[in-house]
C-alpha cells in the first residue's frame, strides 16, 4: 500500500473507523485499509475508497480495483462486489466529513522560516508555522497551531487566533482580529480601507437621490479615513481575492461560521450574521446589515444601508436595494419575492400573444371607423321599391 501513495501527506484509516465518524451503516469488514478517497473512475489500487452515491456511479463499478465503497441509502450494491461499504443518508454531508478526514496535510512545519520577517515585538503561540516571505508587523498576536503560508503579510497589532491557516498571498491588515480556526484563502484581503469619500457641498449622487437629476459636480472630493478595523469570528471561511474593509470608525463583522467564496466584496461598516453562505462575485455596499443564516448566491448586488433578515435567500444575480424580511426568498433585478418574479416571467411570455391579439383588434377598429366614414352603403338596384 505504501507504494503506491505517500503516507505523510495521505492519511491511512480502516473502513470502521470512518462508519464511526460518519455514523454509517457498515456492510462488510471493518479492518480494511483505506488510503485515497476517489470517484469510480480514478480507482486505481485495492486501497482506494470509491465515493459512489450517485446510482449511475455503479454502473462505472465494473473492473474497479478498489475493494471498499461509500454509497447513499436505497442503492443496491451487488453482493461480493466489495469487501466492504459504508452506506450514508445525506451523500453531500458525508462528502463534507470524508474530504475532513482525507485532506492532505499541508507542508507547513512549525517555526519561523528563515527568509520570513517577523517583528520582535510580535508574539507567536506554540506550534505556530510562518512560510517563506511572510511579513508579521509589530505587536501582532498569533495564537498556537496557526499556519502562515508563504508570502502573507500580518499587519500591526492584528491577533489571529488559534489554528488559522491563512495561505500564500493573503492580506491581513493593522488590528484586525481573525477568531479560531479561520480559513483565508489566497490573496484575499481583510483590512483594507473603505470606499468612502465626501464632497464641500452636495455632490452628483445626492442631487439624483434627491431630485432625480444631476444638479451638482464633484468639484472637490475629500477621503474619509478608515479608522476602525475588521473582526471575523471563529471557523469562518474566507475565499481567494475576496476583499473585507474594515470600518470608519468600528469594525466590520463577519459573525462565527460564516462561509464566503472567492471573489466577494464587503464593504466598510458592515455587519453579517453567523452561518452564513455567501457564494462568488457577490458585492455588499457600506453599511450593510446582514442577519444568521443567510444565503447570497452568485453575483447577488446589495446597494448600502440595506439590511436583510435571518434566513433569508437571495438568489443568484439579483440587485437588492431595499430591506428583507427573515425567511424571504427573492429574485430579479431589482429583487422580488421568488413568487412575484415567476409571475412576471409568465405575463412577459404573454406578451407577444396579446400583442398580436391587440393588432388584430385595431386592424378591424380601422376598417370599422373607415366605413363609416364612408357613409351608408346604397341599397342595391333589386331592393329599390
């Protein structure tokens, strides 16, 4: 087995260990040895587990080597075709605790790399692993196990908390504070400073939102500092080049649990909830009240001051410019309830229909009107008297 993978970087389990964490129904023996969890077509040794839960996926079983499985309950395995197999209720969830246990350890080992710089005053927990090229600026606080990766900067007075893994690339601005066990991924930067810029005397913006018309220019226009800071809770997870600004004068919060995708824009002052997901190119203005549990979905636009309730659900490429109640699930641009946007698709559809029913209704309203323009028509000559 250890031939053909690296065991430091792949870590070993028997097939009972795994039921226990999954808490799944174990057909077979429990004693064999699993090294890679894989999908039926990249099986390649005896030791793979082959993640099988889709039904089509067993049809892909045939000439497989691997003598263990992972399938979804109501499936039917033939009998014999493995030594072993593990049968789940919720496949996704599953997926979410075998990819735990088979994650690749990362090439982080502890200690300062020589070519990193860490200021003296800084402090470092134990076990903490700082790569190649990471700058860590004065009085920073990094608590135990947390890993640095190559390339990332820590600013002044930041505190990280115990086990972050912050990777290559990542951004982390003066006095920010990341809870335990934060993910940030690459490039990502918490700690920027906000947009946030103010003219002498009303400006183009405020004459539209007032007035409806431009009836002012932005002659002059003055930087607002960012004196506040940014403050992640404990198990967030923060996407490669997703950008946090840290606030004027509090701090910009993101609350424990919360998971945010790549590419995903917070403003300034903002304030989102906990377990929330929030998926790719989504972009949240200034000021922004985001309650627990709520769903953002791709390319989703939140225009500032907007607060949005618990649970709700805002579907992909919507532009939400006004508040929304917990539990709402909209869609559209602007944003409505999923039920009034179906609707409005429907009567779109319609359209042409009673765009052709209205034309034929004024071609006979026409002729109507034309012949009697014309006058009464003149009895024939047989019905003279």
């Amino acid at each position: 087995m250890g031939a053909h993978l690296e065991p430091e970087h792949t870590p070993s389990r028997t097939l009972g260990e795994i039921a226990a964490v999954l808490k799944a129904e174990l057909v077979g023996d429990g004693s064999l040895i699993v090294q890679r969890l894989v999908p039926p077509a990249m099986a390649k040794y005896p030791e793979d587990l082959v993640l099988a839960v889709e039904r089509t996926a067993l049809a892909a079983l045939d000439g497989c080597p691997a003598r263990a499985a992972v399938v979804a309950e109501g499936m039917r395995v033939p009998p014999g075709r493995f030594a072993g197999h593990l049968v789940v209720g919720r496949p996704r969830y599953a997926l979410a605790q075998l990819t735990a246990l088979f994650q690749p350890t990362l090439h982080a080992p502890a200690g300062v790399h020589v070519l990193a710089a860490v200021d003296p005053t800084a402090q470092l927990g134990r076990g903490v692993s700082i790569g190649a090229f990471v700058v860590v600026g004065p009085r920073a606080e990094i608590a135990d196990g947390t890993v640095i990766m190559a390339h990332a900067t820590i600013g002044a007075e930041a505190v990280l908390g115990p086990e972050c893994r912050i990777h290559a690339g990542a951004r982390i601005g003066e006095r920010v504070r990341l809870g335990a066990r934060v993910i940030v991924q690459h490039n990502a930067s918490i700690g920027a400073d906000g947009f946030s810029y103010a003219t002498p005397e009303p400006g183009s913006i405020e004459s539209a939102r007032s007035g409806g018309r431009i009836a002012a220019l932005n002659s002059e226009i003055a930087r607002i500092a960012s004196l506040g800071t940014v403050e992640i809770g404990d198990e967030v997870e923060i996407g490669a080049c997703t950008a946090i600004d840290r606030a004027t004068l509090g701090a910009t919060r993101v609350g424990r649990g919360t998971k945010i995708d790549n590419l995903v824009q917070v403003a300034h002052n903002c304030t989102i909830g906990e377990n929330c997901l929030i998926a790719a190119q989504v972009g949240i203005s200034g000021s922004c009240r985001i309650g627990n549990r709520v769903v953002l979905a791709g390319q989703v636009g939140i225009a500032d001051h907007v607060t949005i309730g618990d649970d709700a659900i805002i579907m992909a490429g919507s532009g939400v410019g006004r508040d929304i109640p917990s539990g709402a699930i909209m869609l559209g641009y602007p944003a409505v309830p999923r039920e009034a946007f179906f609707e409005q698709l429907t009567e779109i559809r319609r359209l042409k229909r009673r765009g052709e029913s209205l034309a034929a209704l004024q071609a006979r309203l026409a002729e109507i009107e034309r012949r009697l323009a014309e006058g009464p028509v003149p009895p024939a000559e047989h019905d003279r008297p």
